[in-house]
C-alpha cells in the first residue's frame, strides 16, 4: 500500500549548501491528486470488516453460563464506575429482557440509590412497569417519584397521563389536587383545567381558575380566566373578572394589556361607551411610557367608532405620550416641555397642568452659566402667568415668583425680567410696597438697566419726584458712562422745569471721563440749550465740542445751527440775517481749512462737506452765494489701484478719487515748471 501511495508525496529534493544547511524544495509535485481519489482508494483497499461470531444457545445450561456471565460483567461494571447512569439503565434493561423483573427492579432500585435526584432514572424505571402492565407497581413508584422530587413537571404530567389511561379519572383528579399544593407554574393549572373541560366539568374548571388566579395573580391569568368565560357564555362573570383584575393589577407593569384586553371584550359586546370609559381610565393610570399599545388602539378605536370630540382626544393622548417619551429621553429638553404644557393646556385640566409644570421647573440646568438659563427660566414665568391669568390663583403665582428669584443665582448672573413681572404682579395686587421691595432688591442683588428704567418709570407715574432723583442718582453711581441715564435724568428736571439743574447735571455728565455713546449726549445738551434759546451757550458748547473732535457731523451740525438761527426771530433786519449767514460760512471755511492742512488724506469728507454747503447756500436764495461753494467743489476721478495678493495673477480695483481745485493749480504749476527745465536742458544741449 505504501508503495503504491508513493506517488501522493510531493517531489522532494535535497540540496545541499556550503555551510551544512539543508532546505527542502517547495515545488510542487508534478502529479497532484484530489482528496476524493483518496477516499475511493482506501474504500477499495479497506479489508472485510471482522465481527464477532453469534453465539447459539441450544440448552438450559448454557443459557444460565450465558447468564452469569453477562451478570458477572455488569457487576463488575456498576462496582467500578457506579456515577455512570447509562450502565444502571443498560443492566436493568438486559435483566428485562431476560424477563427477570425481580433482578431488574433489584438493579433499578440500586441505580436510584446512587441517582435518585435524576428524574430520569424515575421516568425510565416507571416505563418499565408500565410497558410490562405491572400497573401497582407503577403507581408506587410513582408516588415515591412525586414525593421526592415535587418540582419536576414532568413526573406529574406522566402520572397523570397514566390514570388516565386507565380511566382513573377520580384518581387522576386527586393527583392534581396534590400537584397543586405545590403551587406549580402556570402550565400545570392550565393543564388541570384542560383535564376538567374534557370531561366537561365546568364549574370544576371556575374553581380552579379562581385558585390559580390567587395563586398566580398575574395579568394573563386574569385575561385567560375573562376569555374562559367568555367562551362559555358568562358575560357578566367576564366582565366581574376584569373588574377585579383591574382593581388589583392598575399599578402593575403589564396593566396596559389588561385595559386592552378589557376594551376590547367590551367593544365585542357592542358596548361602546364602556370600551371609551375603560381607555380613557387606562390612560389616566398608567405611566405614559408603558402605554404605547394603549394608545395605538385607543386611536385606532376612536377612528371606528368616535366623534370629532374622541378623535382630538385620542390625539391629545398620542401626542401626550410622543411628548413623554421625549421628556424621557432628554429632560433638559426645555423646546419639549413647553410644547407638552402647551398640550395640556388645549385640554384645560388644571391638576395635570400644574403637574407637567412642576415636573418642568424641577430640571435645572447643570452649569450656572446664564447662557444655559436663558429657555429655561420661561418656563418660571409661564408658570406664573398662568396661575395669575388662566387659575386666578393669587398666592400660588406669588409662591412661584418668590421661589424663581430664590433658586436664581443671582451672584453670577440674574434675569432683570423675572425682577420686573413679579414688581408688577404686586402693582396689580395694589401692594406698591411689596413691589418697591422687590424692585430695591433687584437693584441691590442684581442691578440692571432695565430694572433702573422700569423703577424709575413706575415711580413716575406715581408722581414720586424725590424717589426718581434718588433712583436716578444711584443709577449713575452703578454706571457713571451711561448716556442715556445723563439724558433721561436732564430731561426729567427740563419736564420739571428745573433748568438750571438739568444744566448741571448735563456739565457734569459730559466731564466724565468716559461715555458709552457721548454724540448723543452732547446733542442732547446741544438741542436742550437750543430749545431754551441760549445760542451763546449753544456756540461755546460747540467750540468746547470741536476741542474734543473734529469729526465731519460736528462741523456740519454747528454750521447748520448757524444758519437756523437767523430763521428763529421773527423780525431781523438783512444786516442781521448776512451777519448770521456769515456766521455760517465761517464755520464752513474752518472746516475746509481742518481738512485741507490739518487732515489731508480725508478727501471723501471733506467731498461731503462742500456738498453740505453748497445745499446751504442754495436755500438762502438770494442771499446765498452758490459760487462761493461751487468754486471749491473737487473733481470726481475713477482710478485704478493693485491689490496686494499673496498667490496668484495681480488684480486692480477701480475706486473715486477727488481733486480739489489747489490741488490742480499746483498740479499745473509742476507741469509748467518741468517743461521749463526741459527747455534749458534742450537750448544747452543745442549750444553745446
């Protein structure tokens, strides 16, 4: 054989190398084989199969060496591995075949001595009787089997089935009886109540159920017990056994399929008031996130059988539910929670809109950065709004405002809002006390502007003059730079008629040394003295501005307030209106002067500037010189400039350039002074 496998080896070839190293050729061989060939050849070259000769027994004699023998061989075997039950099971076996049933319940009995805990051994010790119809000793064993081991199912099962057989039914009842002391799982009941429905034991079968259901009491149980008498034409016992199942099972885990179910037995029954009524209390007890079923069929039953009012309920309920379990998922979901309320709020219920909002407010932001507060202090408000408008719950809004200001830290940052609804709320209590205390902590805790201006415009109204100087004062203390506070604070004392106190205030807020947006106090100031006619007053705040900036508006401003003054006596002479218009121009002048010697590179202002006053002189009419301001007027010139870029081609961009008249008589003198060089240049050179 091996020399005709000779040729499955790969071709091997010994090379010798210089250093004594062997390597083995990695070639193929040139015949290759497949495993299939290999197969074949062993299954022809494979010799007879040897078996052991059968032995003929033909006396009594050699029946009982045969006997011993085969008895000496499994003694030896029990003796030796006695753990192993397939040797117990293959003696006991052989002995039955021998029709040796002592022997073989003797062998039985020692296997279960050593294995009594496997049911197994009981199973195929009790076949054994049974299979030889030795039906006493069946039932012993099986009572010992049961006695033993109780929670083993099966033993139980094959009992039963035994007596039954036998058409013990009685027998096979008491064994029941037996199991069910025991308190087995929810199969055996089932099963003990099959057995009694066979034999058409009816109420038999409702007095188990009524046990299983104490023992078990669980929803399927409860459901099976309801579609059991259903089936048996007890409506009325059905429907009693929801009841009782919803009255002990509202709160348990699996309630959604019990209300289901129950809904549904009812809309068989055509009722369908009490299929709504059993959906509407369901959704009322169970936690919105196990009644998702629960909802999808009270949708689904509505659409069949509801009006417009159940179809918005159902949709409410959906909706409710979709908002839960976003809630759920993301409780910092502030966008949710107000869409939820909001839900709530369509439907009117007050305790379940209290409810959500309370569950709301609970979810504080994790950070005490305002940035995170911002969505969510609105819920606070909302709440209170509600309680005040919709609930006319006076004392609950207030408890809400006073908790909302205590759990802001108002150390790191505040909500100058949440300060002025709850200073209103009070107003609209008529507790103007409260109101101002809580406006005065506001300013202490947390100083706002918009808590300064709301205070200060309520003690207005109430016509407390003291209380908003004092409010004002301390407003300027807080923020010295505030402009608008320096107006507000003027314009009071002007309302008042206290103009040498809004004077005052006005020179004391422009000798700060820094403003917020100082061109708006200084028009203030500036429109206060004109108002009051003061133009000397007027022409020095100018100047003293002017030595502060030159900025184009400033100088426009002054000239224009030059030529409006001429305009505010109702008789002058034109003595007195050139005079004014003189006036006009000389501001005009110095600030062509600023921008041609002072600010040269300014030439798109000081554009605009002649613009400005070219229009002056046009509406002076005949007293107005155009050309005065024509003659000054610059020449608009598109020009190209480069761009300066990194990478890439050059770019150009075209922008206005202005040339103003001096600029071109210099302009011309330079031309004709290089032409004059460049006549010498050629008369010297020709001399030459």
């Amino acid at each position: 054989m091996a020399s005709s496998l000779g040729y499955l080896t790969r071709k091997e070839t010994e090379v010798k190398l210089p250093k004594a190293t062997w390597v083995k050729n990695k070639t193929p061989a040139p015949i290759q084989i497949t495993a299939e060939q290999i197969l074949r050849e062993a299954r022809e070259r494979q010799e007879s199969e040897f078996k052991p000769p059968k032995q003929k027994i033909s006396d009594p004699t050699e029946l009982a060496d045969y006997r011993l023998r085969k008895r000496k061989e499994y003694e030896s075997l029990v003796s030796r591995v006695s753990w192993n039950k397939s040797v117990w099971v293959k003696y006991a076996k052989w002995e039955e075949s021998q029709e040796d049933f002592k022997r073989a319940r003797s062998v039985w009995e020692r296997a279960l001595g050593h294995h009594y805990r496997d049911h197994t051994m009981w199973l195929k010790y009790a076949d054994m009787e049974m299979k030889n119809k030795f039906v006493n000793h069946a039932r012993n064993l099986w009572d010992r089997a049961v006695d033993l081991l109780p929670r083993v199912d099966q033993l139980w099962y094959k009992y039963i089935h035994m007596e039954e057989m036998l058409g013990n039914v009685a027998g096979a009842r008491q064994i029941f009886e037996r199991w069910m002391a025991w308190m087995p799982d929810q199969q055996g009941w089932f099963s003990y109540i099959k057995f009694e429905l066979r034999y058409n034991e009816v109420e038999r079968a409702r007095e188990i159920f009524e046990r299983f259901v104490e023992c078990h009491p669980r929803v399927g149980a409860w459901i099976r017990f309801a579609k059991f008498e259903m089936k048996n034409g007890e409506i009325g016992r059905a429907r009693d056994s929801y009841e009782r199942a919803a009255d002990k099972l509202s709160g348990d885990e699996e309630a959604e399929h019990l209300f289901v179910a129950f809904a549904e037995f009812e809309e068989k029954c055509k009722e369908i008031e009490r299929a709504r009524c059993i959906y509407k209390f369901a959704l009322d007890r169970i936690p919105k996130g196990r009644a998702e079923d629960l909802y999808r069929k009270f949708v689904a039953f509505e659409k069949q059988y509801g009006d417009k009012g159940g179809m918005e309920d159902a949709i409410v309920g959906k909706r409710r539910f979709q908002c839960e379990d976003e809630v759920r998922k993301n409780p910092l979901n502030y966008d949710t929670w107000f869409e939820y309320i909001r839900l709530e709020e369509s439907v009117g219920n007050k305790e379940g809109i209290r409810e959500v909002y309370e569950r709301a407010i609970v979810n504080v932001p994790p950070a005490e950065e305002k940035r995170y507060w911002q969505r969510y202090i609105y819920l606070w408000i909302n709440y209170a709004l509600y309680e005040e408008v919709q609930a006319q719950d006076m004392e609950r809004a207030r408890d809400v405002y006073r908790e909302c200001l205590k759990l802001i830290p108002h150390k790191k940052f505040s909500f100058a809002k949440i300060w002025l609804l709850a200073a209103q709320f009070e107003i609209r209590q008529l507790r103007i006390k409260e109101a101002r205390l809580l406006l005065g902590q506001a300013i202490g805790r947390a100083p706002k502007d918009k808590v300064f201006k709301k205070y200060i415009e309520i003690e207005l109204h109430l016509g407390n003059i003291d209380r908003c100087r004092k409010l004002y004062e301390k407003y300027l203390e807080w923020s010295p730079e505030n402009c608008y506070a320096w107006s507000k604070f003027a314009e009071l004392e002007r309302s008042l008629n206290e103009m040498e106190r809004a004077r005052a205030i006005f020179e004391l807020a422009i000798d700060q040394p820094s403003l917020d947006m100082p061109e708006l106090l200084w028009k203030a100031y500036i429109d206060f003295e004109i108002s009051e006619g003061e133009f000397e007053r007027t022409r020095a705040l100018f100047e003293r501005l002017l030595n502060r900036t030159k900025h184009l508006k400033v100088w426009i401003s002054f000239a224009k307030f030059e030529a409006s003054a001429m305009g505010s006596e109702v008789e002058q002479d034109i003595v007195q209106t050139k005079n004014y218009l003189q006036r006009a121009r000389d501001v005009f002048e110095r600030a062509v002067s600023y921008f041609r010697n002072s600010a040269p590179e300014l030439k798109e202002e000081r554009a605009m500037l002649m613009e400005e006053w070219l229009t002056m002189e046009s509406g002076f009419g005949e007293l107005g010189d155009i050309n005065l301001a024509r003659s000054k007027l610059p020449k608009k010139l598109k020009k190209r400039r480069k761009i300066d870029m990194e990478e890439g081609p050059s770019m150009y961009e075209e922008y206005i350039d202005y040339l103003f008249p001096e600029e071109t008589q210099s302009t011309n003198l330079k031309i004709l002074e290089a032409a004059y060089k460049w006549k010498k240049q050629r008369v010297a050179s020709e001399e030459d």
